[in-house]
C-alpha cells in the first residue's frame, strides 16, 4: 500500500485563478477575468492538485494536515518566464554612473553591461557561481516564484556558456521547482569579435550549440536582437540552427529599438517575444494569429527608465501577454514578481485580473509549463501561495512593497 499524503486549505477568504477547462492561455478581453471562489477549500495529495471547492460542498475530509486559510488569498505560485538569474557579482557602479547621466549604452559601449557581466562570470569558478545563484533562487522562491526559466548569456565563450548551462541544469536537479533552461550565447559580441561578427554566429551556430544540444543543456535558444547586438538576419540564422536540435525560441526584442524582429520570430514559431518596450502596429498585427506569447518586463523599464511595453494596446488587440522579472544584474536586479505584477498595474494599468493572469497562466504558456502550473486546476501541480490575512487580491499590488506572502508551496510541500 502506498501512502498518500493529504494537505487540505480550508476557509479560504477567496481561491483565486481556477480553470478547470484545460485553457492554456488567456488572451485579450479575457484578461480581465480571474475565476475565483470565495469561503473555498482546496485539497492536495502528495504533490498534485486533487479538488477544491465552495466550503460548503466540502464533506468530511481526513487529511494528514489542515490549513486554516481564514482570512487569507490562495493563488498559484508566480510563473517567471525570464530571467537571467545565474551571475557572478552585480553591477551596483552601472547604477550609480546611470544616476549621474550615462546611459544604458553608453555604459555598454564603455565594455559595461553584459560585456562586464561576462568578464566577471569567466573568472568565477562553477562552484562560486552555483552557490551565488542559489542564495538567489532560494530567495525568489520565498517570494512566491514556483516555475522559473533561467538564461545563460553571461559566458560568451563556449567554455563559460557551458559553465552556466551546467548550473542551471543542478539547480533544477536539487530544486523543487520546475526549471527551464534557455541557451543565450546571442547576448552581446565578444570584444575580440567585434570586427568579425559573422565569426561568433559561427561559434554560436558550429560550435556552442551543438554542444548544448548533445548534453540535453538546454530547452529553448534565446538571442538579444537589438542594434547593436543581434541583427536580424543573424538571429534568424540562430532559431533556424536551434530548430535542427528541437529547440524553440524566446527572444529579446524590441528593447531599444524596431528593426522587424517580431515578425521574423513569429515566422520562427517562437514561444514568446520579449521586451517589446518599442512596438509598432504592424508588430501587434503579426502577432495576431501566431502562437508566439508577448512578454513584458516591467520592472526592468523601472530600474533603467526606458518606456513601459504598452500592454494595454496588445490586449486590448485581443492578444494574451505574460509578465516576468528579466531578474539581472544589468537591468533587473531583483527577482520579486508581487513587485513586477504591482509596477504592471501601477505603470502600464493594467488591472490586478489581467497582471495575475500575465503573472501565472500566461507565463506557464511562455515556458511551456502550462500544462502542469499556472492556475489551480485539477491534476496540476501544487505551487501554491497562502498570503498572510489581507483585505482582497487587490491588496498584492497595491501594498506593492509589503511582503504578503505566509506560505509557499511548491510540489506539495511548504518550503
Ligand atoms: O534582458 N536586454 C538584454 N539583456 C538583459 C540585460 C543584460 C544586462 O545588462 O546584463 C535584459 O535586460
Ligand atoms: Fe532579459
């Protein structure tokens, strides 16, 4: 006989995103909907989501342990599709010499920016960069983060890249939390490429991803496409390349700039678009139709103050969106998503329905988790979140720098 162990929450102030019909993502005017129950239960055995309900309809229940939720929000644990938490050090002067008027670009252009990030990323041996990153994931766990996609892109070399890679893939192993790793070796050129771009395409194409792919290193291809960085037409050459060894894309585009990269990853089948704080018509235009998730970063705009990706337009375009952290040193130096789903109503207006949405649903579709995470639904996994005792879910981002989480749940047990 195999033991089952039975966790049941019970008078639960409000259940919040339950979906009971297999949606894998939400879109547009549906945004504004987040299906809830008020005085619920919701019961967990082992590591899976078995039912839930009015508490009225709850019979009587044995159960290893009770939860009395009295008072308190349930939600699903925070779904943070981007972010490049493994890195060696931080880049604390970048910010204070962006206080005193440097610019983004012109720290980059200094050999600032990522190039910095990588400098100090080859110098830091496996074991200290695993250990950094820890202290990391353990912290945005605490925060309520319960499926996370994390890039590599600070290495630049195939040795550094693989270096990232390979920590990446032992935080998924001793972690809880499901884990998506995403190869990013199209971040920034090498100083010593700078003349000979097509060279590090080469590297990237010939030399790095196939080794990524043969060691099962990676789950998807990532490229910053931006001026100054990834062309076009170069990043198109990386997601063909990805697409010989089955790995989807998400890229970074349309930060700084529109050069056409949304519409070429949309030819690609990418999973999601990123950024997207510069976007023209004809960009939301290709995206109708397509399978590809917009992804905001909202927080990211705070920290380096460039203009907010208008959410508003994709979705009242009909189009879904989700919202992740793009947790970094550079540009993003925190990994707390009640902040990001706080700025994105604060900043971009959108409602506390349609950030919680973005936050969880939609970021599960961007990493392709949704099918296990993301809302509470029956024979999915059980990352959920208990918020201390507040007046409604609007309460998350509205207290936006309150810590308003007393439980985190992440596969059935309390971490
Ligand atoms: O997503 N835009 C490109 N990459 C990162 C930042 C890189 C850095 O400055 O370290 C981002 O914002
Ligand atoms: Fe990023």
């Amino acid at each position: 006989i195999t033991m089952i162990m039975k966790t049941l929450f019970t008078n639960i102030k409000e259940l919040i995103q339950i979906r009971e019909n297999g949606e894998e993502k939400i879109s547009g005017a549906d945004m504004k909907i987040l299906p809830s129950i008020k005085n619920a239960f919701l019961l967990v055995e082992d590591e899976v989501i078995v039912d839930y309900g009015a508490m009225a309809d709850l019979g009587i229940l044995e159960a290893d342990h009770v939860e009395d939720c009295t008072g308190k929000i349930v939600l699903p644990a925070w779904c943070d599709s981007h972010t490049h938490l493994v890195y060696a050090g931080n880049r604390e002067q970048e910010f204070v010499d962006r206080i005193n008027g440097l610019s983004y670009e012109e720290i980059a252009n200094r050999g600032g920016g990522i190039l910095n990030s990588a400098k100090k990323l080859q110098e830091t041996s496996e074991e200290d960069l695993y250990q950094q990153s820890k202290e990391r994931l353990e912290a945005v766990m605490q925060m309520g983060t319960g499926a996370i996609e994390i890039k590599s892109g600070y290495g630049l070399t195939t040795e550094a890249e693989l270096k990232m890679l390979r920590v990446i893939k032992r935080l998924n192993e001793e972690f809880p939390l499901p884990i998506k790793a995403t190869f990013l070796g199209a971040h920034a050129f090498p100083p010593e490429y700078k003349e000979d771009q097509e060279a590090y395409i080469d590297v990237i194409i010939n030399e790095m991803l196939p080794k990524v792919a043969s060691e099962g290193l990676a789950d998807f291809v990532d490229a910053f496409c931006e001026t100054g960085y990834f062309s076009v037409a170069q990043t198109e050459g990386i997601m063909e390349a990805a697409q010989k060894y089955g790995l989807p894309s998400k890229i970074h585009v349309n930060q700084f700039t529109v050069i056409d990269g949304i519409e070429a990853c949309v030819k690609h089948n990418a999973l999601s678009v990123d950024h997207l704080e510069v976007l023209e018509d004809k960009d939301i235009e290709v995206l109708k139709n397509s399978s590809t998730m917009p992804v905001a970063l909202p927080t990211c705009s705070y920290f380096i103050s460039i203009p907010y990706t208008p959410t508003r337009k994709l979705m009242d375009a009909g189009l879904p969106l989700a919202l992740a952290t793009d947790y970094n040193p550079g540009t993003t130096p925190s990994g707390n998503m009640n902040f990001v789903v706080a700025t994105a109503c604060i900043k971009m207006k959108m409602t506390p329905e349609e950030a919680i949405n973005a936050a969880t649903l939609n970021g599960a579709y961007a990493m392709d988790l949704a099918k296990d995470y993301g809302s509470i639904t029956k024979g999915k996994k059980a990352n959920i979140l208990v918020t201390k005792e507040i007046p409604s879910y609007y309460y998350l981002p509205y207290a936006f720098g309150d810590h308003l989480l007393e439980k985190v749940m992440i596969h059935g047990t309390f971490i």
